[in-house]
C-alpha cells in the first residue's frame, strides 16, 4: 500500500518494546493525495493519517519538516479504535520530496560530506587532466563494449579530447599509453567475464594484454551488456547515467586505484543507486561490480594489496535504505534551501581534500562550515545578491525536475501535444556504424510539431522512456515522415522525447561563484553600485552616417569597465557590433564576442567578414554553426597543441554564452567581451561570459523578448535591464532603424521607445510593395492593416483564424509577392501546424520567439484571442512588440477584436490598424 501526501506533522523518535527488542518509532501525519493508493485517501482531502517509521526509517526525524512530501511504499495497514494507520514494513521504502531528482553523482558526493556536494555545485567540473581523461577512458569502455578494438577507440577517443588535452599541456602519445593503461583494466576483465560464466570476480592474473584485439581472442560484448544506461527513477527521486549494465547489474567504471579487497565506500553508493532505479524498473538486483581501471597500471613492486580491477559487492536491502536515506537528506536540505554546513555527517575534515576551498568559500560567504572560515566575507550587497541568485537558480532547477516528470506524468499523447515528444513512430530498419554505434531509422505516422529539432540530443525509446528501454540518441534526419537517430545501442525506435537538462542551471551556479568569489574587485563594484563605471574622453569618428551608432561606438571604445548599447528592432545592431569588434582589435584587444543564440554570434561574424575581417575562432559544435561560418569553427579534435593555439592565439573568439560557461572556456581570458542579446540573458548567463574579460559590452534591447525562464521572479530581469536602470550614463540608444514603414513602427515607437524610435531614411520611411512590383488591392495593402476573426474560445488553435491567415497570404503570394518574402507569426504550436496547412509553401510560420531578430517584407500575425488574452504572445507587452516589428512594408493583424480590446494596449493596437 503506497501512502503519499504532504507532511502535517512530525512527532518524536521514541523506542517500545518489541518481540525483537527494543526498536525506535516515529509518528507522522500525512494529507495523503493522488500518489496515495485510492484507499488510503480519507473523504476529507484536508484529513492527514498516521505513518509510523520503524527502525532506521526514525533517522528521517533529523531532516523532516511540515509541508514537504512523503512517500512510504508498501506500507502496512492497521485498524486502531477505529482508526486506520499505517506503518513501515520491511518492504518499505521512505521517499522525502521524492519529485526532486537527485542526480547520482550528487548523492555520492553528499555520502562522503554534504558540503562538499554544495561546494561541486558551485564550482563545476574544472579543466584538469584526471577530469579529462576520466571521460575518455568512460569512452573507450562503451567503445569495448560495443566490440570495437582497443587501439582503434583509444587513438579516436583521445583525439576527440584534442583541444582539452592542448590547454591542459599534454601529449598525445603520453595521453594514450595512460588511457591504454587503464583500458588494459577493463580489456582484461571483458574477456575474462566472457570466459567465466558464473560473473565471479576476475582474477589480476587473468587481465589480458592491452595491446591485444578482442576480436583475435573471440572476445564479443554480447546481449548481457549494456553501455551507458540512462535511468530515471519515479519512486525514489534518482535519475543517472550507469557505465554499464551486465546481466541486470549495474557495472561503474572508477579511473582511480583501490587496492583494498572490498570497493570504496561511495562508489558502492553509486552502484547502489542504479540498483535502486532498476529494482524500480522490476529488476532484482542483488550485485554490483566497481571496476578500478589503475590498478592494471599499479606496478606490482609498488603496491601491496588486492590490485585486481574489477571488485564486486552484494548490495542488501539494508544498504539500499541507507542509500534513500541519504538520498532523502539531500533532498530536504535542498527543499529547506539552507547550505549545508558539514556539521549533518561525520566526515574528518582534516582528511578531505577539499578543504581549503571549504573554508575559503565558508569564509567569502560567511557561512557556517564544519571546517571553518578563512579570509574575509564578500560585502553584505553581494551575499544577498549571491543568496538571491542562488535561490532563483535552484526554483528554475525545480522547473526542470517538473519536465523530468512528464515524462512519467502525460501519457504519449499529451507529451506529443505539449510538444514534447514525437510518437507512434514504427521501426522501419538499424544500421551498425563502423564506430560501433548504431544507425536507427524509423517511419512518421504524421508530421505533427515539435520542440524537437535535427540535431538535438533526445531520448530515443521503445515507447515508454521510464519504464521501458531508452538511449539517448542524437537527432539526424526530422523530416515530416520518416526520423534517424544515432545511439549507442540498438533501441526499438517507437518514440523520441525532449530530454531535460541540468547544464544550464548548473552553469549559472558556476558563473555566480566565480563572479563574486573569484572576480575582479574593481567589476564587483561597478556591478553593484559601488562606484560609477568611468569612460576616457577620446573621441573616434567611427561611422559617419549614424550618429547614434558612432556614439555607441565610442561610448564602447572608451569604456574602462562597461558600456551598453541599447538597439530597437532593425537599428543596426549587428553592423554596430562587427564595427566595434574591428575597432577594438585595431587597438590591440583580444576579443570574446558572445550571444545567447548561435543565429546572432553568426550574424555577427557574417557583418565582421564583410567589413573584411577574419581572424575569428568560432567555438561550437558543427549542428549549431551556420554552414557558411563552419570554416571559422575551431577544430576540438586532433593534436593537442595545434587545437589550443588556435584558441589561445585567435584575436576574436565567438560563441554562446552558454558555451561561454562550458570549463574550456571558463580557462580562456580576453581584454573585452562583447555580449549580444544580452536582454534575453538571466544575470548569471550574462556574467558566464563577462567573467571572462576586464571590460565588456552589452547590446540589447529590454523591450523585446526577456531571459527565458521557467520560474520567473529574479532571473527574468537581465543585467543588461538592471544596468541600463542604475547606469543609463553608459547606454546609448541607436534610433534609427533601417527595417520598417513609418506607417508600421508608429505603434512601436510611440508604446515602447517613447517615440524616439525614427526611420533611417526617407526610402526606410517610405517603402511600400510596389518597390517589390506587387500591385495592392483586395487585402493585399501596404502598411498595418487588420482582419477580424471572432474567437472561437479554444485556447490553443482556431481554424477559422487559421484559414483567414491563410487566404489573405495566398492573395500576397497570387499578387506576385514570394513565398520567403512572407512570414506569419502564432502564438501556439498547435496553431502554427493549423496554419501550416492554409499557407503556401515556402512561407515561414513560428512562434515569435523564433522570429526574434529576422524580419520579412510581409508579416502576419494570428493572435488566437480569447476572452481572457491568454496565452505567450500576451504574456509580456514585449512580446507583442517583437510581433510587430518584424515586417518592412506590410503588416496583416488577424484576431478576436473585442477580445483584444479588452486591454488598453491591444485597444490602442486595433486602432492604430484600422487607421487606414
Ligand atoms: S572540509 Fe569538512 S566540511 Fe568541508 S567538505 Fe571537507 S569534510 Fe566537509
């Protein structure tokens, strides 16, 4: 019987007299809801029950508080005074908060000290070399395992690390006998797995010879193995990619030596977890294997012990609770929001090697640590800015978990309508890759939308990606009717889902430590109002033609710590910004030009290149790089010291702001970063990238699209918003925009820029679609015009809005006007696909998210009214202001009039489109 709710009440630890002696008991209430079992729910949902914990199932008192969730599989009923309570049983399981997913690194790491799992998160994984070659000898496992031979995955595993190895000084040759060293572990211990059947522990002896081919010794990974297992578990709240499975149990591969007889304490945690996500998935699993890969490298005359890799451990119930409640613990630390402070466990200090950063980052942030203070505490504006962010950091972790979730929570069909997994999908055929990785291609039954793109990483599935087999696969082929993958194993390919991901948040943790414990005083003070940003008073006569660009430009240019540039829809930001890049390299600066989205570090270095300048280093992966910049793209595989030159020595370097915070990149240091978009960045992105310059420049325009954010609250104002507000002194506005008719940025201007906002030029102002030989007449005008569809109430789609878009498109196209020329603008996906149908090929439908930052000559927008103005476009008047700035000669609004009237700006919007 599962019994789950939200905790009333916590009661005290107390121990009674059994027939098995004397046990610890603990009494909580709980308001069970729909997690509970149907009988277990009293009438009043207001109502709590009794649970009574037995044994170490108490130690939950320490952490427990009322409001948190608990989760107490089968548990025991019993009726008391008629009365129905419940109780642990042996069987049980007790799960605290159990919808926060745990990742099983982290669990391992809290085991050995709570605060040294905050202080990881913090501050990420650094660039060094055990970092390095602990993921190729990862790689080469999985290649082993999927039979390639040794040579051929180490030569190809440490070449792909190429650019890692280059900023860490290494060699390859070096680098490949120390990965062959530890691969001769898990060679040797392959092949005696194959010979011994039993799975018995390998014998040092029987460890073969790291130059041999597996294939020369009939060695082949057969079905008993699985490499890289992605898991997910519901029930207890742990998600994790396990090395290996062979024959059901988990194998985890450690890259150090132990030469003691049983595993190490942690790492038997680890492998614990996985058992813990398969027993979850029906899975008995009573054995887990750690294998050592060093000690195949341990010279024997040097080390007395047991030096064989592989050591294998039985994993008993009693030490799968230990590992829930361990888990447990976390998640309540996480749900109080307080940091740990060491004090939770016993860990000696006196023995952890991460001592010294312990005490520094206790003593910065003036925190509480078992290990103590050292140094002096950041400023009280800082702590509680750091604090602030922090928290606002771990809400939008929550949002992720929530994703997470649906993967369980909606069935196929409402994750295909939430536009989060592609379904029904059928096999259509598997292709072994010369790399041992596999080819997947299966058969669309429709081409219905989705978040899903070519090339993004996804959870390639037999149908059920919880429960079920899942890999996660790469997205090669997304056409309307068919998909390819590539995985590392063969799924029966029925459905793919967008898979969440932690990297984003736990890049901004990162950037947050290292702005505030690790960044420059005098930035520090500037970013928190300490002191003025000051500028030079040279004066460069940049651009001749625009005023407002060539004060941007100097602004930037004689900045000593920052400079914003503030650039409304078609201004000329990007020509702006490569005329900067240039100026600032003439002058001897080494530059890092970031942005929050590939298409704008692109466009960017399509402006530089055309200003004749080319000494770039694109940083990215090839999928995110527009083909025509893939020339730029720095080369991360191959010889070392060739790839971290071209890094090292490039005068421009460009790339996401989110690889800006990736640990190559937190190594690289500039005179100035340059930031695009920089409106549509969180604070901690934006600092991810600044943090790695003296100075910087901003470029933005925080009346258009906001940070993209889940949680909302502090992280949707960007630092670019909150400067521009503290420091207007360093922003210049570019005011004349070379994209749209007076008649179409009127709105804009006057409701957004305070009617500062002006054409370029009289042709800007006055273009209509003659220019383009397209005759007017019938719906198809020059200017704002407006279509009344009256709503039909649905939130998502209205067909007949849809159709209308569609007629009044296909007159623009019958009129002569092309297809590209002309893009329409919805709020829903769902609507998207509904107009998809009405519109002529050729002609481009999206969100406005998608449009922002491209513009047509054409643009109509379908507002899918309903009364109430629900729905993203009316989230935020910025949105609405992204919609209507993106055509240059004719803008075709289509909506639910009295629905949009209902709010004064949309009222004030109607009227300025049926002008006339
Ligand atoms: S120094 Fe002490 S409190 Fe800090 S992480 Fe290490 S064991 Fe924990």
């Amino acid at each position: 019987m599962n019994v789950r709710g939200e905790v009333t009440d916590v009661g005290d630890v107390r121990s009674v007299s059994t027939q098995y002696g004397e046990r610890d008991v603990l009494d909580v209430h709980v308001r069970p809801n729909e997690g509970s079992d149907d009988d277990v729910r009293p009438g009043d949902p207001e109502a709590s029950v009794r649970v009574t914990l037995w044994g170490k199932w108490t130690e939950t008192a320490d952490y427990l508080d009322p409001g948190m969730e608990l989760w107490v599989t089968d548990a025991d009923e019993d009726e008391w005074n008629g009365e129905t309570n419940y109780a642990t049983s042996k069987q049980s399981y007790v799960v605290v908060e159990p919808d926060f997913l745990v990742d099983v690194t982290n669990i391992r790491s809290f085991v050995q000290c709570p605060r040294m799992y905050y202080l990881n998160k913090l501050s990420g994984l650094p660039l060094k070399y055990p970092v390095t070659k602990g993921t190729i000898v990862h790689e080469v496992f999985g290649d082993l395992l999927r039979g390639r031979s040794l040579d051929d995955a180490v030569a190809e595993r440490v070449d792909d690390a190429g650019l890692e190895l280059g900023l860490l000084g290494r060699d390859r040759d070096e680098v490949e006998a120390d990965v062959r060293a530890n691969a001769a572990a898990i060679e040797g211990w392959l092949k005696q797995g194959h010979f011994s059947s039993d799975g018995g522990t390998p014998d040092a002896d029987l460890v073969g010879d790291a130059e041999s081919d597996p294939a020369e010794d009939d060695w082949q990974a057969g079905d008993d193995w699985r490499s890289e297992y992605t898991l997910i578990s519901e029930t207890f709240g742990i998600k994790g990619r396990c090395d290996a499975i062979r024959r059901g149990m988990p194998v985890e591969l450690k890259t150090g030596k132990n030469t003691n007889r049983d595993p190490r304490f942690h790492d038997k945690v680890q492998a614990a977890c996985y058992a813990l996500m398969l027993e979850d998935r029906g899975v008995d699993v009573d054995t887990g294997t750690l294998l050592y890969t060093k000690n195949a490298a341990v010279d024997r005359s040097e080390a007395s012990g047991d030096l064989s890799p592989a050591k294998e451990f039985s994993i008993s119930k009693g030490f799968l609770e230990f590992v829930v409640r361990e888990r447990n613990h976390l998640a309540a630390i996480e749900a109080r929001g307080d940091p740990p402070t060491g004090f939770e466990a016993d860990a000696k200090c006196e023995y952890c090697f991460e001592q010294d950063t312990c005490m520094v980052v206790s003593g910065r942030l003036d925190q509480e640590s078992k290990a103590g203070q050292l140094g002096t505490p950041i400023p009280g504006g800082e702590r509680a800015y750091f604090r602030e962010l922090y928290d606002a950091v771990e809400a939008e972790r929550r949002e992720v978990h929530d994703e997470y979730r649906k993967l369980w929570e909606q069935t196929p069909a409402e994750r295909a309508d939430d536009d989060r997994a592609v379904v029904d999908l059928e096999p259509a055929g598997r292709e072994e890759l010369p790399d041992g990785r596999w080819q997947l291609t299966a058969t669309r039954p429709t081409a219905a939308a989705s978040k899903i793109r070519q090339g993004d990483r996804v959870l390639a599935s037999d149908g059920d990606p919880v429960k079920g087999t899942a890999e996660m696969a790469r997205v090669e082929t997304l056409s309307p009717d068919r998909v390819v993958v590539t995985a590392d194993e063969p799924v029966d390919l029925r459905r793919l889902d967008v898979y969440p991901s932690e990297l984003s948040v736990d890049r901004m943790l990162t950037a947050l430590h290292d702005a505030l414990l690790k960044g420059d005083e005098r930035r520090k003070d500037v970013l928190f109002d300490r002191a003025t940003p000051e500028f030079r008073d040279e004066d460069h006569a940049v651009i001749e033609n625009n005023d407002a660009q060539n004060a941007a430009v100097n602004r930037s240019l004689n900045a000593e710590d920052f400079a914003l540039v503030h650039g409304p829809p078609g201004t000329g930001k990007t020509y702006t910004i490569a005329t900067l890049i240039r100026e600032f390299v003439e002058r001897g600066d080494r530059v890092l030009l970031a942005a929050f989205t590939n298409r704008a570090v692109d466009n960017a270095l399509e402006a530089l290149r055309e200003q004749g300048y080319s000494d770039i280093v694109r940083v990215g992966t090839s999928n995110g790089i527009r083909e025509d910049m893939q020339d730029l793209r720095l080369n991360q595989s191959g010889n070392p010291a060739e790839c971290a030159r071209a890094l090292q020595t490039a005068d421009v370097v460009a790339a996401t702001t989110a690889t800006c915070g990736s640990r190559v990149m937190r190594e690289q240091e500039f005179d100035v970063v340059l930031v695009d978009e920089a409106s549509q960045l969180t604070e901690p992105d934006t600092l991810a990238a600044i943090n790695h310059g003296d100075r910087f420049v901003l470029v933005g325009d925080h009346e258009q699209l906001p940070p993209v954010v889940r949680s909302g609250g502090r992280l949707g104002t960007s630092l670019f918003e909150r400067l521009v507000d503290t420091h207007p002194e360093a922003a210049v506005m570019l005011d004349q925009q070379y994209r749209m008719s007076q008649r179409i940025q009127a709105f804009s201007s006057e409701s957004f820029y305070d009617g500062q906002l002006r054409p370029a030029t009289g042709e800007v102002a006055g273009q209509t679609l003659a220019d383009l030989g397209v005759e007017t007449g019938g719906a198809v005008r020059d200017g704002v015009s407006f279509h009344d569809v009256p709503g039909t109430g649905d939130a998502h789609v209205d067909p007949a809005e849809a159709e209308r878009v569609g007629d009044v498109v296909r007159e623009y196209v019958d009129a002569g006007l092309d297809p590209a020329d002309v893009g329409v603008i919805a709020p829903f996906r769902a609507q998207i696909a509904e107009i998809g149908r009405h519109v002529p090929e050729g002609v481009a439908v999206d969100t406005v998210d998608r449009f922002q930052g491209s513009s047509k000559e054409v643009i109509a927008v379908s507002f899918v009214a309903t009364g109430s103005l629900d729905g993203p476009i009316f989230e935020d008047h910025r949105r609405v202001n992204v919609a209507l700035t993106r055509a240059k000669k004719s803008l075709v609004l289509v909506g639910d009039e009295r629905a949009l009237r209902s709010e004064p700006l949309y009222d004030r919007m109607v009227d300025w489109a049926t002008l006339g």
